[in-house]
C-alpha cells in the first residue's frame, strides 16, 4: 500500500521496501528497518549514538514502535523527521512508511501537514488529526502516538 497524502509525500505500509520506492523515505518502525539499518539484535544502549534516528543517505530509520503508552515516545525522532521531510521535499518525493501504513507514518505525515506545509489545520493534535482523516481515512493512530501528539503538540516545532 502506498497512498499520496499530498503532492510528493506518500505514506505506506512495509511494501514501500519491498517495491524499491525511487525517493526519500522515513523508516518509522523499529523493526525490520531500524535494526537492519543500524545492525543489532533486541535493543540498543539508550546513548548509542543512533538510539532514536539513524540516517543512510536518502533514507531516514527511526526506532519507534507502536507503543501503548505515550511516555515511550520521544520528540526527537519526530522532529528528526519533520526536518529530513522539509530538506527532501524541495528535490523529490518522501515516502513515510510504518508496519502497517496506519499510525506511524501517517501520524508523521499529518505532523509535517500540519507544522510545517500549514496545509492541514494545525492548532492542535485533535484539528491535525480530523483534517488528515479527510486526507486518508484509514488513518488510525495508536493510542499511545495519540496522546503523545496530543500532549506533547506545542513542542513540536
């Protein structure tokens, strides 16, 4: 699944590896595409240097997961991703992609929408997340991403 969100930026599921998206992409998910890009097994010292973000030239591995609870976020693989979009998006298409297309990436996508295109209304996680549902309706954030968004929505610049 690959679905354009907005001219250039393009949010799927685990396909978009397998079909050899031709542009920038962001990695959201731990695994498969963290742990290949940054080589480990289980989990990495919290002050290894690529902990949170790893970049490999047009693609961009975040070590995020789908967690349940908001308090297992961090900002900076958000904020990461915010700017890696803005510097790509001037030169060529951005995919995002998570497991499965749903909460993550698109999450990611709405954020970028919203803070930085200021194509989506943006006052708050909940308008964000109501103007991106008319976007892409199968978006469906996980509870924890949500609050996270939710709570933490001024910060993210």
């Amino acid at each position: 699944m690959l679905i354009e969100v907005s001219f250039g930026l393009w949010v799927g599921d685990d396909e978009v590896d397998r079909v050899g998206f031709a542009g920038a992409c962001v990695h959201a998910n731990k695994h498969p595409c963290h742990l290949s890009a940054v080589g480990y097994k289980g989990s990495l010292p919290k002050d290894h240097p690529e902990y949170l973000v790893a970049r490999r030239g047009l693609d961009l591995y975040l070590n995020v997961i789908d967690a349940p609870l908001p308090t297992l976020f961090r900002l900076e693989p958000f904020q990461a991703a915010l700017n890696f979009i803005d510097e790509q998006q001037r030169i060529r298409e951005v995919a995002g992609h998570c497991n499965q297309g749903l909460s993550r990436a698109p999450a990611i996508a709405a954020l970028w929408l919203a803070k930085r295109a200021k194509v989506i209304a943006g006052g708050s996680w909940p308008e964000a997340k109501a103007a991106f549902l008319k976007w892409m309706p199968a978006f469906s954030p996980g509870a924890g991403i949500d609050a996270f968004l939710a709570t933490r929505w001024e910060e993210i610049a």
